[in-house]
C-alpha cells in the first residue's frame, strides 16, 4: 500500500535488494557504508527474514508457532523471538482494547504483528553497519525508515490510493526525524482479511484504508489493523490519543480523515 519516493541528486552510494518470503517482496534500501560490509549485512537480514518465515508462519505444519499451537512446544522451548514477539502483541491488545489479537478462529495467529517487528528489526541491524547514513526497507507494503537517504534529502513514502489504483492518496515525509515508519490495512489488495476481535469475522466497517505513521512499524502496523477494525469514527479518535502517531483513514465514501497533526508529515 506505500511506495518510496526518492530524488536520486546528490544521494550517497545506494546497495539496494528485493527478497521474496513471508508471501510478499521485501525491498531493502541502504544509503552510505562501505559496499561489501553493506552487502554482508544485507545477507544477514535477508536470511533473518527468511528464518522469521520459518518459525512464525501459520501456513508451515513445522513452524514453531505451528507446534505451538499445537501444544507439541512451550514458549519456553521456542527461539527466544517467540517469547518476545507474544510479548509485544500482548501489549498492543493491551493498549488497543483488545481491538489487536493474536487469536484467529481459536488459534494463536501473530502474523498481524510479525512482518512490522521483522522488517524494523532488519533495519535497525542494517543502521549499525558504520557508515551507514540512511535505511529504508519496504515490507509488501509497510515501511521503516531510518536516517537520511543524503544530506538535506528526507526519505518519502507515497501512500496508494485504495480507490484509484496506480494513483496516491499521499506522500509522507521523513524530515525533521531519525525514524519513521509508515503501515497500511485495507481491503484494496487482500480483500476482507482483517478480523474483527469481538466476532471472530471479517471486520466490516466504513473503511477502506488506514494508514499509520509513527517511529516504530512494530506498532504502527498493530495500530492500523486495529483502528481498521474499529471504523473511522472510534479508530480515529483512538489514534488521535496515541503519542507520536498520526494516521489517514480512507471510508468506502471517498471520505479521507486524517489525525490533527498528519499535516506536518505531509510533503
């Protein structure tokens, strides 16, 4: 639901790579460094990812999660990111009303939290490599951004239109930050998946699209598939109440809602 846009003038030396897993493309975009230790990293993360896949997926019998659910392991038995990732999505269900759930139909289901720590986890390894100015990694969709892809340049994300395909409903500006992150649920492109909590059925509310921006996609993509859930009358005014997000949600009616301080990242 987001494309980067970039002015290439001037910009440092890009390594960029495209990485097929989790059932999306991953579009990794590293500004500055020398090339081969920017290159090495990128091996590392993209086999991170890879291993992500590997024991998160609810569509692999073998995935950890898959046993899990089974009760064939404990939490305690898995790698330690499953502890950690159970962890965090407690907390969005927490903060968000129980509006955000790992439980689909009965079954432990963390994938609705597992693409956006994944792809803010490969880009903050990717920052650390030295020399290393600027970070952008597109998670079918979902976006972390760090630094600057060059001096005075902000990274930019282009926001689809879910009712105009091919056309943008925004642009969304990195300047004035170290990191931001930009997610979208909807049903443009994978029609009614988003589950409402409190039925166990397909979410059915006003909204085509939220879009959520804040510093962490971990939370920002847990924020968008919630506020879905909920319409855009309460999912507005819940992300209004959040700190450091702000949000554009996009009605079946064309309307387009925005929280008050989106303006600022508009550009």
């Amino acid at each position: 639901m987001a494309d980067t846009v970039a002015d290439s003038a001037q910009a440092p030396a890009a390594v960029r790579h495209a990485e097929e897993t989790m059932g999306t493309v991953f579009s990794l975009d590293v500004r500055g460094g020398e090339p081969a230790a920017v290159r090495a990293a990128l091996d590392e993360v993209v086999a991170g990812l890879h291993r992500v896949d590997e024991v998160f997926s609810t569509y692999r019998e073998d995935s950890q999660v898959s046993r899990l659910q089974r009760g064939e392991l404990t939490v305690g038995e898995c790698d330690p990111e499953v502890a950690e990732v159970l962890e965090l999505a407690a907390e969005a269900e927490r903060l968000s009303d129980g509006w955000f759930s790992t439980s689909y139909q009965g079954r432990l289901d963390p994938t609705g939290i597992v693409k956006g720590w994944a792809v803010e986890r490969a880009a903050r390894r990717l920052a650390e490599v030295p020399g290393v100015c600027g970070v952008n990694i597109n998670g079918g969709g979902d976006v972390q951004l760090l630094g600057t892809p060059g001096s005075q340049r902000p990274w930019r994300v282009g926001v689809s239109d879910p009712l105009r395909p091919g056309g943008l409903a925004a642009v969304i500006s990195a300047a004035g930050t170290d990191e931001l992150s930009v997610a979208t649920s909807g049903t443009a492109e994978r029609g009614a998946h988003i589950v409402d909590p409190r039925t166990g059925r397909s979410a059915v509310t006003d909204l085509v699209a939220v879009t959520v921006v804040g510093p962490r996609l971990t939370w920002a993509d847990c924020w968008a598939t919630a506020a879905f859930a909920m319409g855009s009358r309460e999912g507005l005014a819940w992300l209004e109440s959040l700190p450091d997000v702000e949000a554009l949600l996009i009605t079946a009616g064309d309307e387009v809602r925005c929280t008050g301080g989106l303006a600022a990242r508009l550009g």
